[in-house]
C-alpha cells in the first residue's frame, strides 16, 4: 500500500508531537504532579495517538478504493482495510 508523501510526513510530524507528550508526562510523574493533570495529558496523548491511525486508514482505504486490482494483489482488500480500522475503534 503506497501513502502519499505529505500524508506520511503529517503522521510524523504528529508522533513527534506525541512523543513530546508522552516525554512531559514523565516529566510531571518525576515532578509528583497532581494525577487529574498527568491523567488529562495521557488521555490527550492517547487520542492524538488514535488518530493517527484512523488518519493512516484512512489513506489506506483510499488506496484501496482507488486501486482496487493492485491494493488485492498486495493484500489490502477493503476487508482488511476495514478490520484495521475497527480494531481502532
């Protein structure tokens, strides 16, 4: 499955932000910040995480319709396509 260059480059730019995140999380546990402001920063992180995939499905499910031949001869039928999307779910 290709993915278009920008579209790779934003999920990247989106995991760094991410890791930076994860980074102040430790940061706060090091600190003994108050758990409600470290549990809202890991939920955040969580989500920013989520979509991530959901943003890399979904390019995946725009391949595959675009190439329908090519994405099954590489294994990405829109069934496989759909079971990553819903084990992000």
């Amino acid at each position: 499955m290709e993915s278009p260059q920008d579209t790779i480059a934003d999920l990247q730019k989106r995991l760094r932000r991410i890791e930076g995140q994860v980074r102040g999380i430790q940061q706060m546990l090091e600190e003994e910040r108050d758990c409600r402001e470290v549990v809202n920063q890991i939920s955040a992180a969580g989500k920013a995480l989520e979509q991530v995939g959901f943003n890399l499905v979904a390019a995946g499910l725009t391949w595959c319709v675009g190439n329908p031949e090519r994405s099954r001869r590489e294994g990405y039928s829109i069934d496989d396509v759909q079971k990553m999307f819903l084990k992000l779910a």
